[in-house]
C-alpha cells in the first residue's frame, strides 16, 4: 500500500514537472520568434532610414552645386568608346610602278624619263650603218625621252609577238600579288587557237593547270600563245574583252592616233599596228612595273610541276641568251621579240650602257632573228654612248 502510493507521488510529480518544462519550451519560443520579429523591425527601419538620409544628401547636393552634376553627365558623354577594327590591308598591286624616293621613276634602279612622249630633234640622226639592215628602227636616250637616232622610226608597222609586250602589262595592271599563286586550266580554245595560226607555244597540254605566274613567263620568253590566251581570258573572262583593255591602254599612253591592236598575240592584222617608237614606250612602261621588269629579264624559267609535266618546262629567252655575249658597249637587260611573215623579225629591248646611260631600241623587218640581234648590237655599240 505504501509501495503504490509513492510510486502514484512519482508518477504525479514527473508528470507535473514535464508538464512545466513544455509550458517553458512554449514560452520561451515565442520570446525568441518575438525577439527576431523585432530586431528584423529594427534593422529595416535603420535601413530605411540610411535610404532616407542618402536621398535627403542627395537631392541637397543637386540644389546646392548643379555645376558638379553637369560636370559628371560631360565626363559620362566622353568615355571612349573601342576603337573600330582597323581596316584590312589591301593585297600588294602588281600595277606599282618601281620609283624612287623624290619620285623618279625607275627601271633597274636607273632614273628614266617621265611620260610617254618621245622627242625626235634636230640632232637626231638616221641610222645608215650597212650592218643594220632592219628596214625600220629607232633608238631612245631613256633619261631624256630624246630620240637619238632612227630609221622609218614612226613608220606603221605590225609587231607581231611584240604585241606581248602590252599583254603582260594590262595583265600585271588587273591582277594583285595574290593571283601568281592561283591556277588555270589550259583550254582546247587556248592550244587550238596557236596551233590554227602555227604560234609558238609554250607547250602546255589540255586540261593541264598551270599558275598565272607561269603565263606570264610563258607569254614572254619563248613568245608562247598558248599562255597568252590563258592570261587574257584569267584576266578579262575573254580575249575580246581583253583587247579592248590593251587598247584602251594605248590610248592612255597617248598612242591611239598610231597604234592599234587586234589580238594579244600579234597576228598579222591590217588593222594591228604600231611604229618602233610605239613598241619603245610600250617597252618602257612595261619594265617600269617591277614585276613585268622582272619576267622581261628572265633569260630562262621552269614552269610549275604539274602531273602532265612533273619536272617542269624550261622556257628561255633566246633573244637575250644570244646577245649576251655580244659586245653591245653595255647589257641589254629587257627584251621581246617578234616575227610574221609579212613583218619580218622584230624585236624591242632594254640597255644600260658602260656609261650607266639607260637606253631603248626597237627594230622591225629583219630576214631572221639572228639578223635582228646583230642589227640591235650595232646599234647599241656605235649609237648609244
């Protein structure tokens, strides 16, 4: 009886206290939930306050020193901006012109004559020597433009492959550095055309692909038609379009009243013509591009590998390869023959005499090309000084 009524005491009394405990609990929850509610209050009602007192300073400044506010807007309105990309550099022109610093212009580091306008004077001579027996040539002092002695030299006549000559330089004139690297398939229209008018070739084959480069070198040094046709129609889409440029760069040169051309290649034509001073400013406006200057000096060049010719093709310039051990009084440096039945054989070249004296000489109607080369070393040897 005893045992039972302390353990009820216990039981009562645990109860009791668990009971306390849970009322404690509660209460001391809401103090804490209460006391974050206010201290939440407080700290946005400082917040708030800070907004206010900012705002206050604020709109105090504005109405106090205006000037300053202004003054911020300025420095705003000229912030920099990032500079636009730059514009790309354009790709190197093959129509640059070789010329010197004062802006003289050049051919093999030698001032020559500006313009296209040759002068005969009074003090010109005929070229009687026996040894020339070209029926026409002319011979031009390239530092004055002075024409220094000359035979029917403003007679007309066709200059055959001369006419290259011009075809490398409107070429060289409408392409950029770029385009030597580029390929062209050689046509049956190109090969076919030189074949139909037994044209020298270079020799490339049908459907070969070849780089612009090469027809260049091909259309000079071994007089290839093949590679004119192909250089005419990469640049201008077609020969006739082609020679419309060509003429339309004689007339730049102050050339049309006397000359003409019908092709780029230099078929006899009655209206394909020009005069031995023509070919000489035609020459000297070639060389003038350091490119041209360039292909024109070449003696001998070997095309690029191809499958239809891996090792290449070696073309040369024979006028220049059969000349150069002549005694011409200097070095013939540029040269471009010619020859059709009609005209004979032709050819216009570039010297720098032993005196550093710059010259052109040009002759036409020779009975063969060897004739033509002894014509042009007499020339040079007693003429130009």
């Amino acid at each position: 009886m005893y045992t039972k009524s302390w353990n009820l005491f216990l039981g009562d009394y645990k109860l009791a206290k668990r009971r306390r405990s849970e009322k404690y609990k509660k209460k001391l929850r809401k103090a804490i939930i209460a006391w974050a509610i206010l201290i939440a209050l407080v700290v946005l009602l400082i917040y708030l306050v800070i907004i206010g007192i900012q705002a206050l300073v604020g709109l105090f400044k504005d109405k106090k020193d205006p000037v300053e506010t202004k003054e911020q807007v300025k420095v705003e309105e000229f912030i920099p901006t990032p500079s636009p990309s730059p514009t790309p550099t354009p790709e190197p022109n093959l129509a640059i012109k070789n010329v010197s610093e004062s802006g003289e212009t050049l051919i093999n580091n030698v001032p020559v004559f500006s313009g296209y306008k040759v002068n005969k004077l009074e003090t010109t001579s005929y070229i009687s020597s026996e040894n020339v027996q070209s029926t026409y040539g002319i011979l031009i002092d390239a530092t004055t433009g002075n024409v220094v002695s000359q035979k029917e030299g403003f007679t007309r006549i066709n200059p055959a492959s001369m006419t290259k000559i011009l075809t490398v330089l409107v070429a060289a004139e409408h392409l950029k550095e770029t385009d030597l690297e580029k390929e062209v398939t050689i046509t049956v229209e190109d090969t076919g055309y030189a074949y139909k008018h037994d044209l020298s070739c270079v020799g490339f084959s049908n459907g070969e692909t070849v780089k612009v480069k090469d027809l260049f070198y091909g259309t000079i040094l071994p007089s290839g038609a093949d590679a004119a046709m192909a250089l005419a129609r990469y640049v201008a889409g077609d020969e006739a379009t082609f020679i419309k440029m060509m003429n339309d760069k004689i007339d730049e040169l102050g050339l049309s009243s006397t000359s003409h051309f019908t092709n780029c290649v230099g078929i006899f034509n009655d209206n394909h013509y020009s005069t031995c001073a023509d070919m000489a400013v035609m020459l000297k406006a070639t060389i003038e591009n350091q490119f041209c200057y360039e292909v024109l000096n070449a003696h001998k060049y070997t095309t690029s590998r191809t499958p239809e010719h891996p090792e290449g093709i070696e073309i040369s310039n024979w006028f220049l390869r059969r000349i150069e051990d002549k005694d011409t009084g200097g070095e013939v440096l540029c040269a471009k023959t010619g020859y059709v039945n009609q005209a004979g054989s032709c050819a216009a070249s570039f010297s720098i005499q032993a005196s550093g004296k710059p010259y052109l000489c040009v002759t036409a109607q020779a009975h063969s090309a060897w004739r033509c080369i002894y014509d042009q070393v007499d020339i040079y040897k007693n003429l130009a000084k």
